[in-house]
C-alpha cells in the first residue's frame, strides 16, 4: 500500500496547523473565527480529511503569523509520527495475515474508544 504525494503533503501540513494552534493556546473554533471558516473545516484540514485552497492557506499563515511556505515545513510531531508509522509499517510486514488480523482488531477497538 502506498500513500501518494498529496496525502503526505496533506498530512503534513494538517499536523503543522494543529500544532502551531496547540501552541497559540486556540481551540478550534476560535481558529475558523479567526480565518472566517466553519469549525468543523479546521477540524477536518486538522485531520487531513479537507485539502485548505491556497486562500484558506494564505489566511492560516497569516492568522500564526507566519510566512506562506512555513506551512510547508515538517514539524517534529510529524517527524515524530513518520518514525512511529515506519516501525509499525516494519512490524506489519513480518507478520503472518492471522497475526496482521488480530492487530488490525485491535486497532480498530482502542481507536473507537
């Protein structure tokens, strides 16, 4: 399974918005009053389930007070993630389809609690 070029760059810059907003101290909300956007569109661009438009981009980085391309950045929570998600991805591979089941299992209980 491969992840294309968009959705890494989508996951990416999502997670560089959420933690440039964590570190401003704003919830999400107050954010899309900020920028002039619905809440649930932050929420959804925090998640990488929404692509932001260049104009939604533009007013995000003017809101952090930051310059366009910054957006763009890897932040160490990504990084961070990109390491995790590289060992799991090992640890996957390695496993018989019954075990990779069993995992997946359990992924699914601990993720809808």
């Amino acid at each position: 399974m491969t992840i294309d070029k968009l959705q890494v760059i989508r996951m990416m810059v999502s997670s560089k918005i959420r933690s440039l907003r964590i570190a401003k101290g704003w919830t999400q909300a107050w954010l899309a009053g900020e920028i002039e956007v619905d809440p649930a569109y932050i929420s959804a661009i925090e998640s990488a389930k929404r692509t932001p438009s260049i104009k939604t981009l533009s007013k995000l980085a003017e809101a952090f007070d930051i310059k366009f391309y910054e957006l763009f950045i890897e932040d160490e929570d990504f990084k961070k993630s990109k390491v995790k998600n590289r060992r799991i991805f090992d640890i996957l591979k390695d496993s018989s389809p019954e075990k990779v089941n069993k995992i997946y299992r359990a992924i699914k209980i601990l993720h809808s609690k």
